[in-house]
C-alpha cells in the first residue's frame, strides 16, 4: 500500500467493506431471501396497520436497492395493499432503493465503480446528459435494462441528482402500477385484472421501445439493448 495514500481514500474502502459486510449479515440474519414471499406477507404485512406498511416499505427499499426486480416489490405491493396503496408503496420503496443506490455509488464506491463499469458508466453520462430528466424517464420506461446497475452507474456519472431522481420516479410509475394491479388480482376478479395487466405491460413496453427508438437521436444506453429493441445506429 502507497504511504502517500489519501486517509480520505482508505475511509471510503472501509465503509464500503462495512456496509457490504453489514448488509450481507442482516440478510442472513432476518433471512431475507425468504422474507418478500406471499406466505410471509400474509403472516408479517397484511392486516398489520402503520407497522406494517412501514415493514414493507423498509424492506422494499433494500430489495430494489440490491437489485431485486422492482416488478415483483410492486406485485407483492399489490397483493398486500390493493392496487392504489400498494402502487404508491411500491413506487416509494423503488424510489428510495433507487436514491440509496445512487448515493452508496457517489459518496463510497465511486473510484471501484467508475474501474469496473467505466464503459457503462460514459456511455450512461453521455446518453443522459443534454436531457436528465427525459432520457432517465425514457430509460425507466424500457421493458428491459438492469435498474440497480443503472443506479450504480448514475451515482458515478457526473449526472445531477434530482433530474435522475424525479426522472425515474415517474418513469417508475406504469410498470409499477401494472404489477401491482396483476398482484391484487390474486385475490379479487383474477382473471380480469391478469389480463388487464397483461395488456398494459405490452402496451407499456412497446410504447418504451417506440420513445427509445424515436428520441434517442442516435446516442447509445448499450449495444445489447439496442439490438434487442431493434435499434440500430440508423434508426
């Protein structure tokens, strides 16, 4: 190890090593791998008043913010909650896990980050930076695309905080309402709210691929993904 080394540098490795450490035992330890499950909720969620809602949107937080897919939080959100009320948790818990992974990638792992994901992260600086708000809600809007490595990515950009934030958030809020709509159809009117969410997914998603292909103006998000949308570098 340098002598030189800025003390400033090796505080960041070590709160990066504790808060990785810490995050693993607590999900050992309240065994949360099984924890977002429909039995579970029914026992430690539903019928539980304020707690409850707090429970769920604590643990919402943490599940988007390591990378859990927002659409199965918002289901579960659903078939907690019913439609209004579990999407407006959701959406806040996805939100929250959004800004925590955000700034975890900004204030401490930045310089391991920006080494391991330099190519996404330029090309992300790039694809958002004239229009934070609008591409950040195009993004969000995609039926494809890593949330959490987004956030990784954008907490190591130079992307202002507040346009990605509210960018995101109401990029969030059709998947979000979709799935929360197909979990409250668990128990009520099943077959009609499935295939209404059915609908609206697919209508969502082409309508994200459409606005991806259209306003894009040639800019890139990733070479994958524009190949899985069919959007070439001429489109």
């Amino acid at each position: 190890m340098s002598a030189h080394m800025n003390p400033s540098s090796i505080l960041r490795g070590v709160a990066v090593m504790t808060t990785l450490a810490l995050a693993l035992y607590v999900w050992d330890a309240a065994d949360l791998g099984n924890v977002l499950t429909n039995d579970w909720i029914d026992t430690h969620i539903k019928g539980q008043g304020v707690g409850g809602e707090l429970l769920f949107l604590g643990l919402a937080t943490l599940a988007t913010g390591f990378g859990l897919p927002r659409q199965v939080v918002s289901g579960l959100a659903g078939y907690a909650f019913g439609f209004a009320f579990g999407s407006g948790l959701a959406l806040a818990g996805t939100v929250l896990g959004c800004i925590g992974a955000f700034y975890y990638a900004r204030l401490l792992a930045r310089a391991p980050l920006q080494k391991k994901f330099s190519g996404r992260v330029r090309r992300l600086d790039d694809f958002l930076h004239d229009n934070p708000f609008s591409m950040t809600l195009l993004i969000r809007m995609l039926p494809i695309g890593s949330n959490v490595a987004t956030n990784l990515a954008a907490g190591v950009s130079s992307l202002r905080a507040l346009p990605f934030f509210s960018g995101s958030a109401l990029g969030y809020l059709p998947q979000t309402m979709i799935f929360a709509l197909l979990g409250s159809g668990v128990a009520v009117d099943p077959a009609l709210r499935i295939t209404l969410s059915v609908v609206l997914f697919v209508a969502s998603g082409l309508l994200g691929v459409y606005l991806y292909r259209r306003f894009r103006h040639g800019k890139s998000l990733d070479k994958s993904i524009d190949a899985e949308l069919g959007a070439d570098e001429t489109a």
